[in-house]
C-alpha cells in the first residue's frame, strides 16, 4: 500500500447523503485515479487527475465528484444520485507521462455501506 | 477501445505445483500489459510490468508472465506455489498512444487463487 493512505476503513451512507472518501499520497505522483470494485469484476475507473486543479471523468463518473487542490489529496464525493454506492473504492496514484507506462501504486481501500 | 480477459474465475493448485492464471488482451496498437495481486480486503500491489523487450518478464515474490504477441496473452506463472499465493490476481492493460488520454488502465475481472496445503 506504500505511501497512499485512504479513510476512512469503513463507511456507512444513509439514503440521500454525501460522503466524502479521502485519499492522500506522499509519493510526489502527479497522477492520481479513482476505481471502484465490485464483487466478481475487475475495477472500473470513475476519475483521475493528471495535475492540480484538473480532473477527468473516468468509465463510471455519474453519481460522484472530486476536486484535486493539493498535489498530495483526491477526494471522492459519492453523492446521493450513485444509487448503488456500495463497493469497495480504492485510490492510486502515479507519475504522469503521455508515452510511457507508469505503475499506478494502490491504497488499502474503503468499503462502503448503505444503511 | 481495449480490453481484458481472464478466462478463469478460479484457479485451483496444489503447494509445490506450477501456477499459471491467463490473461489474454485487446488494444490497438502496442500494449503495456500490468499484474496486480490483491489480498482480502486490501489494496492491489503491483507485481510485474510489460513494457517493451524481453517477453519474459520477472515480477515481485517470484512471479513472471510471459507476453505472447501473437496469442496477444500475457500468462502470469510461478514454478511453486505457495499457500500465500492464494489470492485474487489481476491482469491490466494501456495502450501505447502518442496523445494519452490518462494513464489510464483497463483491468481484466480477476482470477482467485487458492493454493491448498
């Protein structure tokens, strides 16, 4: 899990709320992605970022929102139109290049519930 | 567009006995192909890479995949399995692009490993 931190473990959404996932690096990546995991399929992406203050909308993004104003933080907002919410989230990060393959290095993820 | 195929949900083997999980690709153009492996209720670590050059490719925790051009497959392998091995493994795929929209990264739906004492 190196140097990304994700919080919380766990959490629990009642219906119709925001919440907020954290995810921080110490890594000096540039890059940073949002995926969620469902059971018995592989993680889909919902955003990522390149650099600070820009993100793009990854194959899932309808129903969340991120903001990047710090290079080392990316929170996710799983807002009360993602009707599914449940899943385990998980953070990466990586250098950014246009024509390379850079590693994306992963956090432990955040399981989310809805009461 | 590209995609990913793991054609096994689950891979049974014995401790001591080759492991093999399959990963099979899809993308226009020249590929970077990624294993992960990932623990129960953790996050993915990243195993090996392909980038270019040697088709076989030597990973973390004595793991190595081996590109095939032509089967567009990149089969992950151990010689000996351990019980610590059991896991879910994840194979990923980007596409080479002059203009990259991202880093982005197209992951196959996993293969659980149980490797039994």
């Amino acid at each position: 899990d190196g140097g990304i931190t994700q919080s919380p473990k766990y959490l629990f959404r009642k219906e119709g709320q925001n919440v907020t996932l954290s995810c921080e690096q110490n890594l000096n990546h540039d890059a940073m992605y949002w995926y969620r995991q469902d059971p018995g399929q592989g993680l889909r992406l919902i955003y990522y970022s390149q650099i600070v203050n820009d993100f793009q909308k990854g194959d899932i993004a309808e129903g969340y929102s991120v903001s990047r104003e710090k290079k080392e933080s990316f929170p996710l907002t799983v807002t009360s139109a993602q009707k599914n919410p449940t899943a385990f989230y998980l953070c990466a990060s990586s250098i950014w290049s246009s024509g390379r393959a850079e590693t994306q290095y992963f956090g432990p993820g955040t399981r989310l519930l809805v009461l | 567009a590209q995609s990913v195929a793991q054609p096994e949900d689950q891979v049974n083997v014995a401790e001591g006995n080759p492991l093999t999980v399959k990963c099979t690709y899809s993308v226009s153009g020249n590929p970077y192909l990624f294993w992960y492996v990932q623990y129960p209720n953790r996050g993915l670590q990243f195993l090996l890479k392909y980038i270019t050059g040697d088709n076989l490719v030597k990973g973390s925790y004595g793991f190595e995949a081996e590109f095939n051009k032509s089967q567009t497959s990149f089969h992950l392998k151990k010689p000996s399995a351990l019980v610590s091995d059991s896991a879910l493994y994840f194979c990923a795929v980007r596409a080479l692009m002059i203009k990259a929209a991202g880093n982005k990264l197209t992951f196959g739906g996993g293969t659980r490993v149980l490797v039994k004492p």
